[in-house]
C-alpha cells in the first residue's frame, strides 16, 4: 500500500540516515537518489505511495474492464456499464467483491454522470483514480476514455485496469496496446493481458517483455521498463509546472503541508490526476493519510463539505455546484485571469518563512524549459525533499532511546533546536499535522539508527 527487500528492513531507520546525510549534501549522484527511493514502502494513505508492500506477491495487474455507455430504458440520458472483463471472477465471494468494486469504478470512468451525447469526434485522454477500501487500503485506477472503433456519431467508452502498483507511465503504455488490439477485436485483447498477467513486475529499472500475436502482423514483443526513481514513477511534474506559476505552487504546497481543504478544478480528468499525484508528491518523505479523490464523480460532489483535510479534484462543469467556499483553497487549474485560485483562506503565501521561499524559487527556476519527466522530477523533488532537511530534518537527534529500547519524540528541544527561528511558527503548526505525527510514530517504533 513493496517489491524491495529492503524496504521491509525497517524504511523509517533507513530514512533518518538519508535525512541527516542530506544535511551535508543532497543527491550527490543517481547512486544516492536509487537509495532513496526505496523508502516510500511504508505503510501509507498516500496514493504516490502505493505499489508497495505487496506488489511482488501480487499480478502485475487485478482485472481489466472496458465501461460502454448506453442509452437509460426510461429516461433520457447514458448510464455507464461493465461489457467486457478480464479476467472473469471465479467464485461467488468474487463476484460479490467485484460487483461493489465494478460499480465504483464506472463511476470514476464516466465521472460527469449521464450528460452524454453521441460523438462524431473525441480526444483521447488518459488519466487515474484511487479506490480505498474499508481497511483503508487502496489500488489504482488507470483509465482512457476514447471513441471506439465504428462508423458514425457514438459515445466514448473507457478502458480500465485495476492494480495495486502505481506507475503511470507503465500503463499507459500498457494501454497503447489494449487499444491497438481492441480496435481489430476485443478478443485480442485477451492473449495480450494474459501473457502480462503472468509476467513479473519488474524491479526500478528493469525491463520486462510480453510477446504477442496480432493477424497481419505477426509475433510483436512488447518492452515494458519500469523507471529507475521508482519512489516517482506515478508523478510527471510536467502538468503541475504549466497551470501554475512556482508562486502559486509554494501557496499550494503550503496548504498542502499543512493539511488543509484543497480543491482543484480543471475541465480534463488526465489534468486533474497528474496534478494531484504531483501535489502530493511533494510532500516526500511524509506521506498525504487525509481524503484523496483526484476526480470526484459528480454524485458525489457534496464530499468537499467535509470539515477534515481533502485533496480533492472536479471538473470545471461542476463548479457552479460549489457553493460553499468557506476555509477553503480553490484552484483553477484552467484559469485565465490573474490569480488561479477561485477562494482562499489568505494567508497561504505567508505560511512558509520568506527566506525558505525564496530559497525554494531558486531552486525551482533551475528547471530546464524543455527537461524530460526524470529532470523535472529530480529539481523539483530535490528542492521540497531539501526544504524538510532544514526544516525537521533534526528529528532524529530528539528521539530519545533509553536501553536502546523504543524511543520518545522530545518535542520540546526538537521545537528549541530549530533554526533559523523565523522558521520556528511554522514548524510548531506542521508537527501538529497527521502526516508528522504518523512519520514520528514510525520512527519511534524503531530500535536505534545504528
């Protein structure tokens, strides 16, 4: 909710070690960024987090479903519903399980309710959505929406898999090949996910190859390569960094941090999805434990009422219906005007100490203007993972550990050594928050840092 050994070895010891040699110097070399990708296999609500503790016990995916809509019996408009899947549950139990699960997920396909029409024209779009269960664990949701094969005005239909890693990247090239073989016939769809179900899922870096059969083509073998930095293979920075300016990032990531009710707005889902993922990604290494629903179906609309933390995403056609903007952080990713954010509390761009913010522009205005996913993903995870060294990157020096037995977070000499001061108001709120109180708990856990 991990595929490395060693993240079961205790990732939080692991992690104090990384956070006091990143006092000194950060990331001297792709060496040290491998070391610490691992850590993100603790146990987690965060959605950037989620691979993890069991995806090497487990299919590279759970089931694949294709979601048509048709048109309702006795009133107008579509509803969506499941025509394909694989594979088909076995047993009963199963197909109770799946039958929740399968409704969730028409609702997250087709998120805008049944305000459909028949199409002539429709741009692809492809993006991912949590599904959390009463336990509180949770899988991926990875969708595209196109028009499907055939002649004439239709509605869109969407393909969706269901799986426990989260790699964004991965799947959407995973469906690349879905989509080419279901636009000769869904029964090739079928070869095709059962030589995937029964490869591995690869190691950070490696690759692995499915070969399949396509009529008139042939044999074709398929590379699917995980990347290298597997703690960001569900972030691409890319969207976040073109609908808001660094400014306006640091207000939002302020709000973030400090666990706030956060509402994005943007008319596409693939939008939506990436912002999030990459909003809460930059809360490494602590992880997001409040609601996070990265497209919010418009059923259920009225959970942005909720008077707990939220990340919450809604398309722009929805925002009429949010009339309550009370102690609420709205940002319209698609906005025009001068300021992205339709509401705010107004005291986001003070909440982190001036100095920290401009240390952090600087950083973020090393970011090449035409720099690949991994670039952007090492500036920009580089300059947050750095703010949180200088921050509480002390902790670990105030866990105090009689006997070598289990230790107590000293919160008061923890709150003395801050430095410099003006950073002090700000860390007295953030060790207030679920995110540090959960990430201390772990650490306390933890025998010694030897």
């Amino acid at each position: 909710m991990s595929t490395e050994d060693d993240v079961a070895h205790g990732p939080m010891k692991k992690l104090s070690s990384v956070l006091s040699s990143l006092q000194d110097k950060l990331h001297k070399n792709k060496n040290e960024r491998k070391a610490v990708s691992p850590l993100l296999g603790s146990a987690s609500a965060s959605p950037v987090a989620q691979e993890r503790n069991q995806a090497g016990m487990h299919f590279f995916f759970e089931y694949l479903v294709v979601v048509s809509l048709r048109k309702k019996m006795e009133e107008e408009g579509y509803e969506p519903h499941v025509n394909y899947q694989f594979p088909k549950a076995m047993s009963r139990t199963q197909k109770e399980e799946e039958e929740k699960c399968l409704k969730a997920i028409t609702l997250f396909c087709f998120p805008e309710g049944i305000s459909w029409v028949p199409l002539t024209e429709y741009h692809s779009e492809t993006f991912s959505f949590v599904l959390t269960e009463i336990d509180g664990t949770r899988r991926n949701g990875y969708c595209r929406r196109l028009l499907p094969h055939g002649k004439g005005a239709r509605p869109p239909e969407a393909y969706c898999i269901i799986s426990r890693v989260a790699c964004f990247g991965l799947f959407s090239k995973i469906f690349d090949e879905v989509e080419k073989r279901g636009q000769i016939s869904k029964a090739m769809i079928y070869p095709f996910m059962q030589s995937l179900r029964e490869a591995p899922f690869p190691a950070p870096g490696n690759t692995v190859r499915i070969k399949s059969f396509i009529p008139e083509s042939g044999t074709e073998i398929i590379s699917l390569t995980r990347p290298l930095d597997s703690w960001l293979e569900h972030v691409d920075f890319h969207t976040l960094f073109r609908c808001l300016t660094e400014e306006e990032v640091l207000q939002v990531f302020a709000a973030t941090v400090l666990e706030r009710r956060i509402l994005f707005i943007a008319e596409e889902l693939s939008t939506l999805s990436q912002v999030l993922h990459a909003v809460a990604a930059l809360l490494f290494p602590f992880v997001w434990q409040h609601t996070f629903i990265s497209i919010v179906p418009r059923v259920l609309l009225d959970v942005y009422l909720a008077p707990t933390p939220y990340l919450l995403g809604a398309q722009s056609s929805l925002l009429h219906l949010l009339n309550d903007h009370s102690d609420l952080l709205i940002v319209d990713l698609a906005g025009q005007t001068e300021s992205k954010f339709i509401s705010k509390i107004g005291d986001e761009d003070t909440l982190i100490p001036a100095n920290l913010q401009e240390e952090l522009l600087r950083e973020l205005c090393k970011r090449k203007h035409n720099a690949t996913t991994e670039e952007l993903n090492l500036v920009v995870s580089e300059a947050f993972l750095t703010f949180f060294v200088k921050t509480v990157g002390h902790f670990a020096h105030h866990i105090k550990r009689p006997n070598k037995m289990l230790g107590t977070f000293q919160k008061k000499s923890f709150l003395k050594a801050v430095e410099p001061k003006s950073s002090q108001n700000f860390v007295k709120q953030f060790i207030q928050t679920q995110m540090f109180d959960l990430f201390i708990q772990e650490e306390e856990k933890q025998p010694n840092h030897e």
